[in-house]
C-alpha cells in the first residue's frame, strides 16, 4: 500500500510527502501504526494490484497531533470527542478507476469499519474540487477553510455516523449501510472490540 500511496501522491501529483521515502518509493507515516488500512484490488490482470486505499485513526487508540487541532475535533458535538471520534485520511483513487464507483465503495467500507467500531463524529479534510463528493456521502461543513501544511486550502467536514435523517435527505448511499447496521444491533452500542 505504502508503494501505491507514493505513486499517486509523489509521482502523479508531484506532492512534497515529508514522509515519503524517495528511494524505496514508499509513503507511509506515523498514523499507519495504529490506523485501520482498507485497500481494494483489481483482480483482473491476475495480479493483486491496489488501485484504492482509505486510512481510519481513532481518538481514543492513539494521539492526532496535528489533527486533532487542525479538524477542531473538541468541538465534536454531544461530547463524542475523544471516545467516539476518528479521522480519515489518505483516501485514494488510482487513475484508470477515479470515474468509477471505486472511491465511493471505499467512503462505505471506511464507514462501515468505523460505525461497527463505535465511532460517532468523523472527520475528513479534502480539496475543494472534492466537496460536492464528501457532501453527497452525507458530510458537512465544519469549520472555515483552512491552509493545510501541505494539500493547500482544505475543507475540513464532519460526518454524524448516525444520522439516518441527514443521509436520507441527501441521498447518501450511507443510509443504505446505517440501516444494515441498525437491523443488526438494534439493542446495544456501537462495539469498539472489534480489531
């Protein structure tokens, strides 16, 4: 994956990645320690090539650093800061398959990973070419814009994990995998035990 990352990052988009090592040709960072990985693959060749990838961090297995202050994650409402909230990052589409259903199949599985792991508020930042996408999945704005150290002017949005009524509203496919999960634990908590 760490190879992957570094080739739409560093060689396609010419991104200067504090992390990325040059000459393995490697992007991996600290967060990677204690993060959920998600990856798809395209079987089609017979090879087990990664043309997608998606990274969840939760506030309560590991500190944020620099996200949680970036993302202004101790206004998460209802108090779910630090024990329900998680971060999403390094979200990625390899070329021949951002115009397909790919990136929103990763939104759902990050999402499903995370709503059966207990998170109630998480957060995401993304160019402002990409809001009308995170808006559709079920995101809101919330905060201003701000100036990431390295992507640019980045929206930061937030996403209610349960918040049927919203997704509905903007016909997220979300909703469809909130009611899945709902029939499923219709009387308890979400469960964080799942590794």
């Amino acid at each position: 994956m760490a190879e992957f990352r570094y080739s739409v990052y560093v060689e396609e988009m010419g991104r200067a990645e504090p992390s990325a090592n040059h000459q393995a040709k490697t992007l991996r960072d600290p967060l990677d320690d204690e993060g959920v990985n998600i990856a798809a693959y395209d079987h089609s060749s017979g090879s087990q090539e990664i043309v997608g990838c998606v990274r969840l961090n939760y506030s309560w297995r590991q500190a944020l650093s620099f996200y949680e202050d970036f993302y202004e994650m101790r206004r998460s409402p209802s108090a779910t800061h630090p024990g329900f909230t998680s971060i999403c990052t390094r979200l990625m589409v390899g070329k021949r398959h951002r115009r397909s259903d790919l990136p929103v199949r990763l939104v759902r599985a990050a999402y499903s990973r995370a709503l059966m792991d207990g998170v109630r508020q998480g957060y995401i930042d993304c160019n402002q070419h990409l809001n009308d996408f995170f808006l559709r999945m079920g995101f809101v704005m919330h905060c201003n814009p701000k100036t990431h150290p390295i992507y640019g002017t980045v929206t930061v949005l937030r996403l209610a994990m349960h918040d049927i009524t919203h997704f509905e509203a903007c016909r997220s496919p979300l909703a469809a995998d909130l009611r899945d999960w709902m029939a499923l634990t219709p009387t308890r908590q979400p469960d964080r035990n799942h590794q």
